[in-house]
C-alpha cells in the first residue's frame, strides 16, 4: 500500500507509488523473451521478478514520466529491437525520457546510497537541474546533453570480454559516467 510522502520530483507531499527506477516495459520485454526472473549485483543468489523499485514519485510525477515511457517504447525501444539497424533521432520526449531514468537512478538509494565522490556537488546540481526540466521549471543550460547506447550482439569472435553477449542483451544498468578531462 503507497505512503504518504514527499514526491522527490514534484518536491510535495502526497501519496508515493512504488517507482520502478528502470521503467517496467524493459523487464515486461525481457520475462517475455527470455528467463521469468532477474538477479541484481548485490544479491546475486536471490531471484527477482521485477526491476528495482522504490517509495519516489507521486501518481501525478509518474504520469508525467509514463507518457514519454509509452512514447520510447513504441518509437524506439521496440522497432530497435525487431530492427537493429533502425535509426532514431533525439526529439524532446527522447531527451525527458532519457532524462527521467538519469534522475530516477541518481536519485535513488540504489546510487546515492552508495557512493560519494569527488564529483558529489556536480551531482547534486544536475539532478537539480535535470529535476527543474522534468517538471518544467527550468531549461537545460549545464547537464546536457545524455546519451542512449543501443547495443547488438557481436559476433564470438569480435567478443572483448567473456559473456559481453549475454550482458550486453540481457542486462539493464545505468551509470552515471565522471570525468574531469570531459
């Protein structure tokens, strides 16, 4: 049953929904296509049945973000998937959906729980940021651009690294990428 609490997207306090950090189609597509149950990093010997969620948005801030899920999904997620070769470009509801999963992972245990790092005020200030445009306070003006990487299965040969298959078509991770040189 959802709790009352305060929304970290909208900032208000109403009714928190059990947020999936990762959006739900993803793994709805892959109990579909694959194995029923998921393993996480951290506790890889437990079986799970769905992505990783948490007490974090409110209906209203979940529906915002549903409309643009909904939208990558049938624009790119899926016609990628039955057509790898397929190109996509970076239209406004792409940039707030790519967007939305960025702030959802920064912004839930499963990353500020745990780690700090020397880049721990830059993180704070664009999920900040990135939080005013999700709810349409503010503009882009530093944290932008974010990148999707659509992968393919490679060939074993052309593999790097042992099992790059299986992780690259049956994994979902996200990761916030540092770096001073950028």
């Amino acid at each position: 049953m959802p709790d009352n609490g305060t929304c970290r997207l909208c900032r208000k306090v109403r009714r928190l929904q059990d947020s999936h950090i990762i959006p739900k189609f993803v793994f709805d597509w892959m109990k579909r296509t694959g194995p029923k149950y998921f393993r996480y990093a951290g506790t890889p010997n437990i079986r799970r049945q769905d992505g990783i969620r948490e007490m974090l948005l409110c209906e209203a801030c979940e529906d915002l973000f549903s409309k643009d899920e909904r939208l990558f999904a049938k624009l790119i997620f899926r016609p990628v998937i039955a057509d790898p070769a397929r190109s996509f470009s970076y239209d406004e509801y792409l940039m707030r959906f790519l967007l939305s999963v960025v702030w959802r992972v920064m912004t839930s245990r499963v990353y500020t729980g745990s780690r700090t790092t020397e880049f721990t005020k830059e993180l704070a200030e664009a999920e900040e940021e990135w939080r005013g445009y999700l709810v349409g306070e503010s503009d882009l003006a530093r944290f932008n651009p974010v990148h999707i990487f659509v992968t393919d299965i490679l060939a074993d040969r052309a593999q790097p690294v042992q099992d790059l298959n299986s992780y690259m078509a049956r994994a979902v991770d996200a990761t916030i990428a540092e770096s001073r040189s950028l």
